[in-house]
C-alpha cells in the first residue's frame, strides 16, 4: 500500500478512503461502545450504530460517518459515533492528513479529529499522551459567534492526573469550516516539533496554525518524553461537554432536527523519506 508522492519528501504508507459499504474492523479500525462521556461530561453513548459508510449527498464521495442523534440510550439523552487505530494503524512521526465534512456545530457539538498514545492501555492518560489536530465547537465559539470558523490544534501531557501539561493554540479561520464542504487537516510531526495545517490542498503555502516544540527532555514532565512514540488515531463527534460548557441536553441546539453527521473522506499517513524513526516503530495493518 506504498505510492510515491510526487514532489514531495513523503512517501504514503497507509490510508482508508472508506470504500464499500463496511469499516474494517479486522485490520484497521475500532468502533468504541461506551457512555462514560469521555472524562469531559460529555452527553453521548457511543453506539455501534451511530458509525456507518456510505456516500456523501453532495459529493457522492465514499465517507465514514458518525452520526450524532437525539435520543435515550442506556442512561444518555443522545447517542453518536467514535472510531479509532488502536493496535492496528499506530503512528510515529510522518505526517497524517484527512478530509473531513463538519456538521454546524452550534451550539452543543464537538467533532475531532486526534491521537492518543498506542501505550494508553498501560500507562493511562494524561501519560500517554493526547495530540489533538482539529476540534470544533468550543464555548469561546458560542461566545463570539464564531463557531463555523472557530478552531484549535493542541498537545497534552503529562506524569498524572495532578500534574497535566496544556499547550492549545485557537484559531479562527477566514472562511466558513462548516459550509457543506470538505475540509483537508493536516499534521506533519518529527522529532523536532508538531505542526499543523488548514486546507493545504487549496493553499499550499499556508502557514501552520498550531506549532508546538517538543524535542525537549530535560525534565521528567518535559514534552520530549511524551512525543516520539506510536500514536493511534480516533475521529469522534461529542455531544455536550466540558469543551461546548453546554452539559444540558436541552441546551443542545445543534440537534434540533434530530441528528446530525460528520463525514470523513480518507485518511493517510505519510512516512518522511530518510527519516530516522523513534525505537517504536511504526506498524500499519495493510
């Protein structure tokens, strides 16, 4: 499943451009069932049934979708979609894009798109480390009424619970991100640093809107410790929740028709040619 990247310094190592009618869950892929709101007082259950693949309405693309609904499901008053790689697509360094299609997010929605740590099962969060590419739907965008542009790329760590590490940088972009269009994001991450990128396929010379250093070691808390490791990846889309400071199902407007979806064109993972890996190496299920 390797293809060079004509004039780049990547090459392609894996990608799911979601083709068919099923995910697949036996090389790639991870449904989550769980209501326990995602350490966030989130309001959803995530049900196998929330997660699906089929066509885009508009542009006939072949997507992942994770729907959001309103309704009672096992103690929650909504029900949505959370998918991720743990164990079958783990990723250190490289860089990993996907085109996403949001839903409008106001208020009380919040898609991601993000990577946990492969050792999560181990060593728990925040150890394992939380690489967060996109998210939507934050209360600072209620506020401002700035919600279909209002963005942000983060990094968390940290030694534990007590003693957890944030480094956010919000953006606001210039055009409308939940207008029915896809929407590219990207992450190019080495053992220097972490950057990421809004719709480089359009502008390619866009500059990053989140750039985080994480080469340093010098303390045990130090983000050097955290980075240079196999990640898996998750898309998810929360309903309510710390993030939103909507934690009320009443309070979610975004629902007001009854559901709403997130659609995912493809992912890929890119390797740099030359690059020296962590001991970790990668792995890919192909």
């Amino acid at each position: 499943m390797c293809s060079a990247v004509a004039g780049d310094v990547y090459h392609l190592v894996w990608e799911d451009d979601f083709t068919g009618t099923t995910l697949n869950e036996s090389q790639h892929w991870n449904i989550e069932v769980n209501g326990d709101g995602g350490g966030n007082r989130e309001l959803q259950y995530y049900s196998r049934e929330n997660v699906s693949v089929g066509l885009d309405p508009e542009s006939g693309a072949s997507c992942l979708i994770l729907t959001a609904r309103k309704c009672e499901m096992n103690g929650k008053n909504a029900t949505s979609g959370r998918v991720n790689t743990r164990n079958k697509v783990c990723v250190a360094h490289g860089k990993i894009e996907a085109r996403i299609k949001f839903p409008r997010t106001a208020d009380g929605l919040w898609p991601a798109f993000w990577l946990l740590g492969n050792d999560y099962s181990s060593v728990g969060w925040p150890r394992c480390g939380e690489i967060d590419i996109v998210e939507m739907g934050h209360a600072d965008g209620i506020k401002n009424s700035t919600q279909d542009r209002y963005f942000n790329g983060a990094c968390h760590w940290g030694v534990s619970h007590t003693d957890v590490k944030h480094f956010v940088q919000n953006a606001t972009a210039e055009y409308d991100l939940q207008d029915g269009d896809f929407h590219l994001f990207t992450i190019e991450w080495d053992e220097h640093s972490i950057k990421m990128y809004l719709d480089r396929d359009r502008n390619p010379e866009v500059a990053p809107y989140f750039v985080a250093s994480i080469g340093d070691r010098s303390k045990p808390d130090s983000p050097g410790h955290f980075f240079h490791k196999p990640f898996f990846i998750l898309f998810n889309l929360a309903v309510g929740g710390e993030f939103t400071g909507i934690e009320q199902i009443e309070d979610v407007t975004a629902l007001a028709g009854g559901e709403a979806k997130m659609y995912i064109d493809y992912v890929r993972v890119y390797r740099r040619d030359g690059e020296a890996q962590p001991a970790n190496e990668m792995t890919y299920q192909k």
